[in-house]
C-alpha cells in the first residue's frame, strides 16, 4: 500500500486529524497522528481508534505500523 492510502484512510476514520505516514519499503510503515479526539485517552486506546479507522487493512495490506498518536497540544509542547 502506498503511504498516501493509509494516511487517506485515517483522516477519512478520524475526522479533523493530521496525518503523515511513512515507508521505506511499503510494508513498514510510521505514522504521527495528531488529533483533538485523543485529549484523554490512554495510549492503548488512541492506537485503537486509528486501528478501527484502518478497518480490515490492518494484518493485511498493512503488516507493520508503528503510530505516534498525540493531541496538537501535546504536539506543540514536545511532551508527545
């Protein structure tokens, strides 16, 4: 999958989100997730919200996906 799809998918899945994902091969990927939906949400469960915005991608076109998932304020801070 390219990088755009993925990034495509989880701004269609997180409304209002900013999104950059990378892959040196296509098969794995980083993305930084910066979104407002995740002020106060645990790790575990922000990473959970951009896997159901992933769907059935996930384990299958996409095998690795290493996600940095933070609020703007914690982007703004240095403290994501």
């Amino acid at each position: 999958m390219h990088p755009e799809e993925i990034q495509a998918l989880i701004e269609a899945g997180l409304p209002g989100s900013s999104v950059r994902v990378s892959s040196p091969d296509r098969v794995h990927y980083e993305a930084l997730v910066v979104s407002a939906a995740f002020a106060g949400k645990r790790p575990l469960q922000r990473h959970q919200m951009v896997y159901r915005a992933l769907g059935d991608r996930m384990g299958g076109d996409i095998h690795a996906l290493s996600i940095r998932a933070v609020t703007p304020e914690e982007l703004s801070s240095g403290n994501g």
